[in-house]
C-alpha cells in the first residue's frame, strides 16, 4: 500500500511538472485535459501523503517501543494505538480514491425501480426502495425527481424512474443495480407467514451526446394519452411519448409532462441513458469472464441484497455484509453499505494494478 501511494503521488508530482512547462501552458486543450486530471487527483494525493505520514509516525513509536525506557514505551503503545485506528480508515478512503475513475462515475443518474416477482407487496416493496434512496439523496444534499411512474394497485410503484443531480451520483450509486429482495409478513397476510418478494433497481448514468451514436432514424416514436393522476386534461391529449432504438430493440416512455415535447425529450435523455448503460454493462461483463468480479459484473439480473424485516437484518450478499440496522437503512442511512461496496471494487482492482 505503501509502495501505491508513492507511486501515485509521484504521478500528481509528474502532472504537476507538465503544467508548469510553457508548451504546455500555450497548449490549451492539452492544458485543459492535464488540469482536469490534476485536480482529480487532489484530494487521493492528500490523502496519500497522509497515510505515509502516519506509517512513518508509527515506525518511529514502534522503535521507541523497543528500547529501555519504561516511561516512553508507555507512551508509545498509547500512541501506536491511537495511530493504528487512524491507519485503518485513512487506508479504506485511500482505496477508494486511487482507483481511477470512469468519466460517467461523476454524473448525474436515472434510478429505474420495477416491481418483480411478489405481485402486490413486490410493489409495495418498490415503493419502500423509492423512499430509501430519497432518504439518501436529502441526506447527500442531492436532487431527485420524477421522470415516469406507474403507481401499483394496493400503494408502491410497478415501476418508477428517477433522474438523481449531484456530486458524483452514478459512481456513488452504480453498486446498487441488481435484484432487491425483500422477507417480511404482508399486512394482507393473517396467519403471520413470511413472504419473500422482489424488485429490480438499474442505475444509469447521464449520457452526452458524444457517448452514444443516435440517428433519428434508428428511433421509432409512438403517442398515446396517458393514464393515471392529472384531472380531465390527462386524458384529452396523445402527450405520451414511447421511443423505440430500432437496432437494440430498447423501449423508454414518459408521460409526465403535459407536453409532447418535453415528455419526448425526457425519454430521449432516458433512451441515451440506457443505451450507454447497455455498453458500460457489456464491457464490464467482458472483464468480469478473465477475472472473479466481485461487485459491478454488469449482471442487472443477479440477486444482490436481502431485506429480512422480522430480524431487523440487511444482508449484501455480494461482499457477506450483514447489518442489522434495517429500519435506519431504509429510512436512507445506506452510507455504510456503499462503502464497504465501494472498498471490496477498490481492492479488487487495486490488486489489478502492479
């Protein structure tokens, strides 16, 4: 670890260096591209020196541990105590900011929830995740909003999209994509029995237009009224938008705004969205078949986390993580488990790195 961080301050220390020549200076797209890289490396490079630091700290109380004096030793264990504990959270945000970053990790997100197997009380449970992740958007200082919904017939969501703007919202957030299942007695149920039911999340990062090649040509669109809460107006015109990508056979819809327009925008910024997700989750499963792949395998089908309501318990079955906090983490408080996601990913591919 020790060894990964002087390399990697040396690298800030290299950039560093290129900005400063003058061909650099005089280059802009070059010194653009150099800086942007720069200043992403700052706060690993701080923490870095950090850790280095304190290592080193601790190697001179260790050797004062070892002599003969019984008044410094005391002192020393105190100190290699305190250090040691540092060093352990100082390494886990090491981790995490050494491994390089994809340009989507720090853009905004589309969260797709969709009930599954379970009928009502799997939409029941959509609603319950919807709820989760707002939690912690309020608590991230994130914006969400709504971009389609189609409410269940007993409360929860058949399936709800979310567009999510912030700092970093598809890297934060790209570990959850997968199956969410969920064990707890249905308030339907009257003899107590345990059900288990499920819903599926997708996290999609924003996509530019330089990421994804789409040719109105390729996009078939379709009209419809839309359906559900809105009053009289709802269903008096065809402002619902269905976009089909004609190659990959993609389909998104919106039907929340009242205008034509504005719903066939948002469902192309979806359609853009899904079709970069299609090729980061193809690339990712590529990497994942000459290597075991921990976490982010691009599998959207895998069974990712278990909810078991009468044990309080929350399991990622992914990394073996086991909470039992479940009803603060449904309330939002799901920091925890996306670190411990986000240092298992770091490992795996710090291990990668010679």
């Amino acid at each position: 670890m020790q060894a990964k961080a002087r390399k990697f301050i040396e690298k800030y220390e290299e950039i560093e260096a290129e900005l400063a020549r003058p061909e650099v200076v005089n280059d802009q797209e070059l010194y653009t591209k150099l800086h942007k890289t720069f200043k992403g490396l700052e706060k690993a490079v701080q923490v870095a020196r950090l850790y280095l630091q304190k290592t080193a700290d601790l190697e001179e109380w260790k050797a004062a541990l070892a002599g003969n004096d019984p008044e410094l030793a005391e002192c020393a264990r105190a100190e290699i105590s305190g250090i040691e504990s540092e060093l352990g959270q100082i390494s886990e945000e090491l981790q995490i900011l050494m491994v390089p970053k994809a340009p989507w990790d720090f853009r905004n997100a589309t969260v797709e929830i969709r009930a599954g197997t379970g009928g009502d009380e799997s939409a029941l449970f959509a609603g319950d995740l919807f709820r989760m992740y707002r939690g912690y958007c309020d608590r991230m200082g994130w914006k969400m909003s709504v971009q389609s919904v189609s409410e269940g017939t007993v409360g929860g969501y058949k399936e709800i999209f979310l567009f999510i703007e912030g700092d970093s919202v598809y890297g934060t957030l790209k570990f959850e994509s997968g199956v969410h299942r969920v064990q707890r007695v249905p308030e339907t149920e009257t003899q107590g029995r345990v059900h288990t039911s499920a819903a599926t999340v997708a996290i999609l990062p924003e996509a530019e237009d330089v990421d994804v090649e789409l040719r109105e040509a390729d996009v078939k669109m379709d009209t419809y009224r839309a359906s559900g809460a809105g009053g009289q107006y709802i269903n008096k015109t065809d402002s619902a938008v269905r976009l089909t990508h004609i190659p990959t056979g993609v389909v998104v819809s919106c039907q929340q705004e009242r205008s034509q327009l504005k719903n066939r925008n948002k469902a192309m910024h979806m359609l853009r969205a899904k079709l970069l997700d299609a090729a980061i989750a193809k690339k990712e499963q590529q990497e994942a078949s000459s290597r075991k792949a921990l976490v982010g395998t691009g599998d959207r089908s895998a069974k990712i986390r278990t909810y078991n309501y009468p044990q309080n318990r929350v399991t990622d079955h992914r990394i073996n993580l086991t909470l039992y906090s479940l009803d603060k983490f449904m309330q939002g408080d799901i920091q925890e488990m996306i670190t411990a996601l986000q240092i298992a990913s770091a490992q795996e591919q710090l291990g990668k790195v010679e």
